[in-house]
C-alpha cells in the first residue's frame, strides 16, 4: 500500500498495489501496521456502505461535532465518485479548505478523512457504491453537516447535482 499525505494535514490517499497473476488479483485494502506506522488511527467501530442509482448524485457534506468526531476510510467499490474533503477544524490554518479525489472501483484509490473534516461525494456514474471504515458511532445528536454550494468553500463539483438529500440542500451557511 502506498501513502500519501495531502496538503491538508492528517489527509491521506491510500493507493493498493495489487498483486496480479495469471488468476487475477490480490489486493490488500487495510493494514493496521502500515496505517499505525503513519500515525493513522486504525480502530473502526462501523462499516457503511452508501447506494446511489443515478450519476451526479450528491451526498454531503458531513461530519459529527466534538467529542463524536469521527475518522473515515472511504473507497468506492462500484462505479466511480468524486469525493470531498473540507477542514472544519476551528484553530486549523487550513479551515475551510477543500480537496477533492476522483475515487474508482478500477483505481482502488481509498481517502482517510481525519477527525474535523466534513466529507462529501458525488457521483460519476450510475450505479455507484462507497464503502466507509468509521471510527465512531453515529450520533444523531452530534451529527451535522454544510451546504455543498457554500461560498466559503467554492467546491468545484464536476457537474449540478441531479440527486440529494433535503437535509444536505438546507445546511446553513458556515458564516
């Protein structure tokens, strides 16, 4: 597995090397000691997996407020997704900063999202499914989220969204 630490301090794209012989392939997709040897954390409590039918579906941006703050490991097992990250961390110098990804099935490309970030995705084809590794609970409570539009982050998504949620449509602005 190969790491790679963004511009965004404790973003990591994790690229699987595949072992590929005349049967196919063997890919290792998590490794406690690679990851822990990166300083990542490696402890999971939930493992979702988010279905969507139609391209340009947007889900997000998300994430849970303190003490809940979760850590995220995503990939996208079907289909292919551009997926966000934006730093809500308060004292960061990088708050409000977004990078993006384009995550396939193909690529086997996976994004840790550290503690503090909102997440979110859109869809590239039909068809898609993403896979999230979580390192906290859900917590409604403590579960929020901001506008993917909003002008403090100017996220370039490829395309309108054609799909989303009405509570992902009405997060207030962050300023």
């Amino acid at each position: 597995m190969r790491f790679t630490e963004t511009e965004l301090k404790g973003v990591w794209l994790i690229e699987p090397t595949p072992m590929v012989d005349d049967r196919g392939s063997f890919t290792r997709f998590f490794c406690e000691k690679e990851m822990a040897d990166c300083g990542l954390v490696t402890r999971f409590v939930q493992h979702s997996r988010s279905c969507s039918t139609a391209k340009g579906t947007l889900r997000g941006l998300h994430y849970q407020r303190e003490p809940y703050a979760e850590v995220k490991l995503v990939s996208c097992v079907r289909g292919a997704i551009f997926d966000v990250v934006v730093d809500m961390r308060p004292n960061s110098p990088t708050r409000y900063r977004w990078l993006g990804f384009e995550l396939t099935h193909e690529n086997r490309r996976q994004l840790y999202i550290p503690a503090g970030f909102a997440h979110g995705l859109q869809t590239l084809t039909d068809d898609t499914e993403v896979s999230y590794l979580i390192s906290q609970f859900y917590t409604p409570h403590a579960s929020t989220g901001a506008r993917y539009n909003d002008p403090a982050f100017s996220i370039d998504w490829p395309e309108s969204p054609t799909a989303m949620s009405e509570r992902d449509r009405s997060w207030p602005p962050v300023r």
